[in-house]
C-alpha cells in the first residue's frame, strides 16, 4: 500500500501539489513505490517560511527541557515510521 504524504503548514494539511507529486521508492527495490509525495511550490515554501518565522518566538519561550522532549518525540515518530 502506498502512502500519501503532503505539507503540514501552522498544523494543518494542505493539499497543495501545485509543485508536483514526487514518487519516493525503495531504494532497495526500485519497483516498489513507498509513498506519493505532494509538493508545494515556490509560494508555498515562502508562505510556510513565514509562518515559522512569525512562530519562532512563542517556541522560544517554551523551556528547554520541553522543547528537548518535543524533539525527541518527533525522533521517535520518525523512526517508528520509517
């Protein structure tokens, strides 16, 4: 089964493929496709960079122990997901 994947932006999904769809596959097995990519183009990049920017300091304000964790969390999803 293949997955769908796109851009999360301020915590919501877009479905914003105006840059494409790119079809990611196992580098062990080319044949076998793992997901389908949504890609944003140019405004979007620019729109999800200001967004960051405008949240870098409510972020910053978080503790550093708290922000350590966050972090961490999202590793583990990663790997999990991998």
């Amino acid at each position: 089964m293949t997955e769908s994947c796109s851009s999360i932006i301020a915590g919501k999904v877009t479905d914003d493929d105006s840059g494409g769809h790119l079809r990611s596959t196992n580098p062990a097995r080319l044949s076998d496709v793992v997901a389908d990519v949504a890609l944003g183009d140019a405004t979007t990049f620019v729109e999800s960079c200001r967004i960051a920017k405008a949240s870098q300091p409510a972020w910053s304000r978080v503790p550093a122990p708290i922000r350590g964790r966050v972090i961490a969390e999202i590793g583990r999803l990663v790997e999990a997901n991998a």
